[in-house]
C-alpha cells in the first residue's frame, strides 16, 4: 500500500487497526516487524541529530520534540503526497489518447460481468472505483479458503470480518509490487490471473466475487492483457522517475 492521497483515506494499515494518519505514522515505529525502536529512543535519537531541534523549533515555536510533535509531522509531510497527473488523468482531460488496447481495459474495468445481460466486463469498478480507484472498505478477494491472517476480523473479532483486507487504490499500481497484503503476487498479470480462475470461496468472500463462476470471471488473454495495459494508465510518470533515483521506497510504508 501506497502513502499517496490518503488526506482521502478513513482507516490505515491492512486491517484498519489505525483510525488515524496522525495515529498510524508512529505505528511502524514500535513495531517489531518493522522499525521495532520504542518512541523514548527514537526521540532521544532526534534530539542527539544536530538538525533536527532547529528544525522542530521552525516548526512548533520550540526545540522540544515530543510524539504529538513527531505524529503531527509526519502526518503534515503524508498529505503532501498527491498523485492525480497518470496517464488516464490525462486522457480524461483530453490532453493524451489511451490505446485501442488501453480503451479496451477500461471498458473491461467498468462492466460488470453478467453473461444474461450481455455483459462480460470484468466487474472491478465496485471495489476499485471513483477517482481514487479505491472504496473505503475491507474485502475478502479469494486469496485463500482458510485464512492464516484473520485480516479484519482480527481486529473486530467478527467472524465476517475474517480473511477482510482494505481495498487498496490502484492508482501507480504499476510501482507497488508486489501485491495483495501478503505480497504473494510478483506481477499485475499474476494479480489479473487470480481474479479469473484462482479466486477460492469462503463464507466471507466478497459478493462481487461469489457471484462469478467458480474460480472467478473467465477473460480471454487478450483481455486480461488489456486489463493490464489500462491499469498501467493509472501510473503517474514522475512517480516512476522517483523509483529510478531510489526515493520511491521512502514514500512506501508496510504492514504487518
């Protein structure tokens, strides 16, 4: 998951367990699947580091660094992380032409899949829709038919809730491998093949997939190539220049 445009996000981490930004950015620290520092010696490290008293003096009026200070900066920097200037962006404005390949992905992202209706799209706007690309809830995607990680319900107790993970945004997609909240996938091809014939059932898969035959919506190759292609629309180029220079992985946060 990425940490662009979460000014638009409601709960952080895979399982939600953060109602704030402000609260997750110090989550990591403690962590002991990822920074594993306590706040006391992560402040004490702060203030030995010549520039950072004057720094947090610029900031809050004074030298004094705290973990409210700490959060409240964090946060400040995480919402200036904006990403709305992708190629479909773009396009949508009139400024730049998708491909014949491209058109057909998105027309694929947009229609449901209902073979009684004439409609054989591959149904990903519900989850994945808005201009985010993102819904604001947690879904059960078929990784597994037994769930190693409760996902959600780890954190509600709720055994709906078991094998629900947060719907990421696709925007910059493309960047963020490797996939899913277990990182299992290495490509946006693996990923698209899951959806059409790897998706497993469980009593809290998510409706928008139980509904499909089994094993998911049957595309052709040449869609799920399309699928792909649209999705590669949603990168935004500067991002892809950041990942070059090695500054993309600053801008990244995992989760246990």
């Amino acid at each position: 998951m990425t940490l662009f445009n979460l000014a638009w996000k409601r709960s952080f981490f895979w399982d939600g367990r953060a109602e704030s930004l402000r609260r997750q950015v110090l989550m990591p620290i403690e962590n002991d699947r990822e920074m594993h520092q306590s706040m006391e010696n992560t402040i004490a490290k702060l203030v030995r580091t010549a520039e950072y008293p004057a720094l947090f003096a610029r900031a809050f009026g004074s030298a004094e660094i705290t973990s409210n200070r700490l959060a409240l900066a964090l946060e400040q920097f995480v919402l200036t992380r904006i990403s709305c200037d992708a190629k479909f962006d773009r396009a949508l404005q009139g400024g730049e032409s998708l491909t014949e390949q491209e058109k057909r992905g998105f027309e694929l992202f947009m229609t449901e899949y209902d073979p009684r209706r004439g409609l054989r799209g591959a149904d990903c706007f519900h989850c994945h829709g808005g201009a985010l690309f993102q819904s604001q809830g947690f879904a059960n995607n078929g990784l597994d038919a037994d769930f190693a990680d409760a996902g959600r319900g780890g954190i509600t107790g709720k055994e709906w809730d078991k094998g629900r993970f947060a719907v990421p945004s696709l925007r910059n997609v493309e960047l963020t491998g490797p996939y899913m909240h277990d990182g299992r996938f290495k490509t946006l091809e693996e990923v698209v093949a899951h959806y059409c014939n790897g998706v497993k059932r469980s009593a809290t898969l998510d409706p928008n997939l139980a509904k499909h035959p089994e094993g998911g919506v049957p595309l052709s190759k040449d869609d799920q190539k399309a699928l792909v292609a649209f999705l590669k629309t949603l990168t935004e180029e500067s991002l892809r220049e950041e990942r070059g220079s090695g500054k993309l992985a600053e801008n990244r946060v995992t989760s246990p």
